[in-house]
C-alpha cells in the first residue's frame, strides 16, 4: 500500500470517529430535549393537580329520600314552556346507565349566601369523541325529607347543608359533593366528579383572553344595594367587547327581555350563548397557556391525577362543533308550598318544575 493509500484511509477512519461523535451528540440533545418535555409535563400537571384537587367526600344522596311537590294551587306568573306529570312514586325509575364510555361531571359557580347560582352537568362522551352541558335552572325543585323551610327547596340551596332546616357548618369539599349529591338524585345519574368555579375565576379567565367581543340583546340594569353583596350591572345594548367584570354581570343578570318577569331561563339561554362564544375565541388564540394558568389557581375540583389528565387531554382534541348545550327540559311555576308562614299565610314560592320521566327521555336523547 502505497503512502497516499495509507494516507485515505487514515482520513476515512478519523472523519468516521467524527461523524459518529457528531451523532452521537446530537442525538444525546434530542433524547435530554424529549426528557425535558416529559418532567415539564408532569411537573405542570402534578401543580395543576396539587393547587387545585381537593379531597372527595362520600357521596350523601345515596341514603337521601326525596319528596314530591304537591299540585300546583296558583296561577303562573312565568310562562309554561313543557307540561309535564310527576311519575308515581310507587314505580321509581332504576339509575340511568349509559351505554357509551360517558362520564357525568358537575361544574357550578357559587354566589352570595353559599348559593349555587350556575349548575351544568358536563356530559363527556368518550365514545361519540364529544361534550353536551345541560344546564339545571337554579330554582329547580328538590326536597330531602328533613327539609320543611320551602326556602331550601331550591336545587340552589344544596350547596348548604341543613338537618332538620338547621344550617351545618362543612367544608367547601362536602359542601360541593353534598350538591353534587343533590344533583345525581335530580337525573337519578351516578356521578363522581366536581369543578367549581368562582365568578372571579371566569372574569380573570376572560381578562386574560382580551376580553369578548359579543351583541348584547338589550341594556342591562340592575342595582343592589345590599350591605356587603352589593351588585351593580350597566351594559349598554349592542356589539362592543366586555372586559371580564362585564361578562360576569352579563352571565349574573337574571331579568327577561322587557323586565317583564324575571327567568331563569332566559339567563340560561344568555349564558349558553356566552360561554360559546368563549369557547370559539379560547379555540383560536395561538397561546392558550395563560387561559390554564388562570383556570389551574382559582378552580377547585376533586379529579384524581390519572382523570384530570385524561380530562384536559380529551378537552383540548375538540373542536367547538363537538360541544352542546341544553337545559332540563320543564317548566318555571308559582306553587303553593302548603306550608303555613307564622301569620298563618300559604307560602308561595317559585320553582322550575320537571319529571323524573322527562328528563330520563332527555338524558337517553343527549347520550344515545
């Protein structure tokens, strides 16, 4: 072999040990980069779960019984929009079972008093790839047995815990599966999570996004004065943008078009209308990160690890044409509780009347 032979080959090897260096180290990068992402991942996710998860609580509506409303003696003040007939108590109907992966999930605001004054069941259908919300109006009747004040009649009012109509004092945890409670013996559903959601979680939330841009149907007011809940709401009729202060009076103003009555119905349909909207603009902005950072501080929920990752994974492979919304189908109605006030009166209060039947046919209606 001649000298310049030898010479190549020399080269050849070096370039080799070279190239494999090169190689070497470069995949070195990308394996340290993947293994950045990962512990990224699961150090956002355990501090999302640790700030947020609270410890559950045993379900109380598994040992609850409930009562019907008796006939309605007064004429409606609000307008009628589903006639519907109790079901016997004799022939209860068994818990509703989905056939499809579904997952029932109950996500509400709180107000003043401890009321929850937003509820929607999240329906999460992990077969069909979509969710439905049904929105349950907070005046909804509910009666446990050891309830007489027709004041806590209210699904609103479940939030509190009362024995025997007196208040008990419970963490927001049992608080929030006390309710949730209430509401799996409403639809007659077995659910296992909660989120709940403060007003000023949605105002941050909405701040965050740049505000809404949104055509407010009307002008909006409405003056409370009440020491320490007072609430003031002035929203001009028309297309502008709402910064998060004004959503969350837009989503808290309860009175019909006119002022003509005040319905609850209404302001569901005002709220649905909203929160697509959200939805729509949160789906198009190019850094949703800072939208997360805010839910992951001020909700509170009782998903485990494992479900609350699954949750977000499912949530961000939607699009908006795969979420709907509903309300429980029935009716608002003045009712005469046939409980006496201490001038001995009748009691009149306003409820949202359904039937057990009713909302079954609605519940297969969304699910299958």
């Amino acid at each position: 072999m001649t000298e310049n032979e030898k010479s190549v080959k020399k080269a050849k090897k070096t370039n080799t040990r070279k190239l494999s260096s090169k190689v070497i180290f470069i995949l070195s990068l990308v394996t340290l980069f993947v293994i950045c992402i990962i512990i990224s991942l699961i150090i956002f996710f355990n501090s999302m779960h640790t700030s947020i998860y609270e410890t559950p609580s045993p379900t109380p509506s598994k040992v609850a019984e409930t009562i019907t409303l008796p006939p309605s003696e007064t004429t409606s003040t609000e307008p009628v929009e589903t006639q519907v007939t109790e079901t016997p108590a004799s022939t209860p109907i068994p818990m509703y079972k989905p056939q499809d992966d579904i997952e029932f999930l109950l996500l509400f605001g709180l107000a003043e008093y401890d009321l929850a004054d937003t509820i929607w069941i999240g329906i999460v259908n992990k077969t069909d790839n979509k969710i439905d919300f049904l929105s349950i109006p907070r005046d909804t009747y509910l009666r446990y047995k050891d309830r007489n004040n027709p004041d806590h009649w209210k699904i609103n009012s479940y939030y509190n815990n009362y024995v025997n109509d007196q208040w008990v004092k419970t963490s927001d945890s049992a608080s929030s599966m006390y309710l949730m409670g209430a509401c799996e013996a409403l639809l007659n559903i077995d659910m296992d999570y909660y989120v709940r959601v403060s007003y000023d979680t949605i105002e941050k939330i909405v701040d965050s996004m740049g505000g809404i841009e949104y055509d407010v149907p009307f002008r909006m007011e409405y003056y409370d004065l009440t020491p320490g809940h007072e609430l003031i709401i002035e929203i001009d009729e028309g297309l502008q943008v709402l910064n998060g202060e004004n959503v969350v009076k837009f989503l808290r103003f309860r009175q019909g078009t006119g002022y003509d009555y005040i319905s609850d119905i209404a302001r569901i349909n005002r709220q649905q209308d909203m929160v697509k909207t959200i939805i729509k603009k949160a789906f198009t902005l190019s850094n949703i990160s800072a939208v997360i950072e805010v839910a992951k501080n001020n909700i509170r929920t009782n998903f485990g690890k494992d479900q609350l990752t699954s949750f977000i994974t499912f949530s961000l492979s939607l699009n908006s044409e795969k979420i709907s919304f509903h309300t429980l189908r029935g009716y608002e109605d003045m009712v005469n509780t046939q409980v006496k006030d201490s001038d001995g009166n009748d009691i009149i209060r306003s409820f949202y009347i359904y039937s057990d039947e009713e909302v079954r046919k609605q519940l297969i209606s969304i699910c299958e």
